[in-house]
C-alpha cells in the first residue's frame, strides 16, 4: 500500500541475549554467588504481595522484561518500595503494546532517566569506572562486565556475540543524583559519553527503593555478589562454588578447588552433615568447611532428631 517497512534481523542479538541472560547470569551466576534465590514470572508479583510475601525480597532481579503490558508495568511498580533493590538488564520496557520501542520506556521502568538508543550492534562490554564504589568492592580497578564469546566449534558460534540495538544512559541528561559505575567499551574505546552500569536511590510517593540499571545483559558472580552484600541480603559464602540454601538445608558443591574457607549461617543452629550422618556442631552460626574438590555437601540445620527419624 505503499508504505515503507524496515525489519531488523532480531535472532541473532536474540541469541545473545539468551545466552548471556539465562546460562550466564541466571544458570552460571545465580547459582553460584553465595547466596539462594526464588524465582518468579512477573504475574507472581501481585499474588507474593497480596500473600505478604514480597516484603521479604531485598533484592529483585528483572532478568528480561523487554515487553510489557500496561498491566505488567503495575506488576513492576509494586517491586518499587520497601528500602529494596531493583536491578534491571538491557532493555527493560523497550516495548511497548501500542507504542513504537522507545529508550523513554526504560527510563520510566527503572526510574534512572538520560536512557538513549544507538542504532547498531556490538558485543556488549562495560568497564567499570569507579572502583571505590561499594558495588565494586574487590573488583580490579578495569574490571569489565562483558559475557563469555561462545567457545569455537560451539553450536551457536555461528550467530556470533553481538547484540543490538544498543541501550546507554547520557549522563548529561539523567538525574544529578544517578551514579555512573560503569561505561560501555565500543571498538576498544571507553565511551564516557554512554554509560552502561548506574545506580540510583529513589524516593516516591512515599516509598524509598535503589534502582541499578546495566545495559549490558550480563551480571557476574561477584557482582551479584556484592549488590547482595549491599541490599542487605545474607551471604553464605564469599566463593563462587554452586550453593542452594532453605530454612533447613543448606548445599554446597565445590569445582577444582575445596572448600577450606567458613560457612555463615543467618542465625546460630546445630548442624548436621546429611551425607556423613553425624552432628557437626550443637549450635553455631560460623561452620568450618572442609568440602574436597568436586564434591557435594549437604547439612541440616536444626536439631538433627526430628529430622533422622523422618529418613530412617
């Protein structure tokens, strides 16, 4: 009829997004920063918060909410409150029902304005550029935030790395109090111009929550790491060992190292090895690994009684 469309080609920027989302951060990063996590599709937002159960979170991660209803958008807003953090991963809001993609969008999802576009691909990598930032305790000053390239001969090698369009904040234009931690690397060159990792504290409508945008679609273990260390979230272990963790149980699995270092509990309890059958201690809240090599642990935190006549 006359008119005139573009198509943007969205499976291979698809791929790495999925790939640095879902095996990267969720699979290969959750899993394995110290600390559990419960996972949830946006419509358990409203269910968690009229059970009462949201106020437990301190951290919330929004691993790809890229489109979103008007509805889900009020899901997100009861998230937003409760001293929490929120952290948000590329694109959150792009789209929208009705509406053409639009950088606007994301700075209204994540509360940090100056959200722009670039119209290109790239493989995406931000190097943090203020080391003394408690997010960034322990990181090498230079740390970059850039996922793993598909290894050669990997089955999704062909589609490559890249990922567009690109998202960034001007940090002309966001708000004064938006702290930039980190900026995109394009071609090589730091771009101070297109910040890629910002935090804010945001205070509205009576409700005070921190707000930590990364357009790179990538966290690492010992960022998560360390945004849980700051939301107040308890830390099992300062390692990158696979850990889950409950009220009763809590799972380690080690790589090529053993585990030599201290298991910290939230509250002191006895502990009891499962695998080993035998009370590791009567009561404590600091417990002495000694987990070889590639090996699984499991201990029952409680008075192990109850729990060996259930088993037995």
């Amino acid at each position: 009829h006359g008119e005139t469309h573009t198509a943007q080609d969205i499976f291979p920027p698809a791929l790495a997004l999925n790939i640095s989302l879902g095996r990267l951060t969720l699979l290969e990063g959750l899993e394995n920063f110290g600390a559990p996590f419960d996972l949830y599709n946006l419509a358990d937002l409203p269910l968690l918060q009229q059970a009462g159960k949201l106020a437990q979170y301190k951290l919330c991660l929004f691993l790809n909410p890229f489109y979103l209803t008007a509805t889900e958008r009020g899901w997100l807003e009861l998230a937003k409150g409760g001293g929490r953090t929120l952290v948000w991963l590329y694109a959150p809001g792009l789209a929208q029902v009705g509406k053409p993609l639009a950088p606007e969008h994301v700075a209204q999802v994540t509360g940090i304005g100056g959200v722009k576009l670039l119209p290109q691909e790239a493989a995406p990598t931000c190097r943090m550029v203020a080391p003394a930032h408690p997010l960034l305790e322990g990181l090498p000053e230079g740390y970059e935030l850039a996922p793993r390239p598909f290894f050669p001969g990997a089955y999704w090698e062909r589609f490559g790395n890249q990922i567009g369009p690109l998202l960034y904040v001007d940090p002309q234009a966001t708000q004064p109090d938006t702290q930039v931690l980190g900026d995109w690397v394009l071609e090589g060159n730091l771009r101070t111009d297109m910040a890629a990792f910002c935090m804010r504290r945001v205070s509205e409508r009576g409700q005070q929550w921190t707000s930590v945008y990364s357009a790179v679609p990538y966290l690492s273990r010992e960022l998560l790491r360390n945004l849980a260390h700051a939301a107040g979230v308890h830390v099992y272990r300062e390692s990158n060992d696979v850990l889950f963790a409950d009220r009763y149980f809590v799972a380690i699995h080690t790589g090529q190292a053993p585990a030599k270092d201290v298991l910290r509990l939230p509250r002191p309890t006895p502990v009891y090895d499962v695998f080993a059958g035998k009370l590791l201690s009567p009561g404590t809240d600091r417990l002495p690994l000694d987990v070889p090599a590639y090996s699984t642990a499991l201990y029952y935190l409680g008075d192990p009684g109850p729990f060996k006549a259930a088993v037995e």
